[in-house]
C-alpha cells in the first residue's frame, strides 16, 4: 500500500463514526479511494460523504436549545 496521507479534506470514517469513534480517512492515490486504518473500511468520496450524511442524523439537534414549553412533561 501506498505510503498514507490525508485527503484534501478531513473525512470521518462512517463506519468508526456510527460508533462514536472519530477517526479521519486516509487517501490512497493508486486506488483512488479512502480508508480508515482502524476498521478496514473503504470507499470512494461519494460513497463516504453518502455515508456521513446518514450518521448526521443522530446530530441533526446538536445546536438547538430545548425547553421545558417542548416536552410534555
């Protein structure tokens, strides 16, 4: 394998990211894909952007204050 280095952009791994682990991809040039030295996963940007969009849901309320008006309580 080719000598490791990052991609343009920081890309999360979707499979580590599912499971609460932050971990940045790596690019291989050669094969034109991305990969996470934790896991094994591999994929292409779409693929791993498609991905990351999916694990975003569970964040999709981070930055939103709630109150109490908003639950029944």
């Amino acid at each position: 394998m080719a000598q490791a280095e990052k991609g343009r952009l920081n890309y999360r791994c979707p499979s580590c990211f599912l499971r609460d682990l932050d971990i940045d991809m790596f690019f291989d040039k050669d094969k034109g894909e991305y990969y996470c030295i934790r896991c094994q996963y591999t994929g292409t940007e779409e693929d791993v952007l498609a991905k990351n969009q999916l694990a975003r849901v569970r964040y999709r309320a981070m930055g939103k204050r709630f109150t109490e008006e908003e639950f029944d309580l």
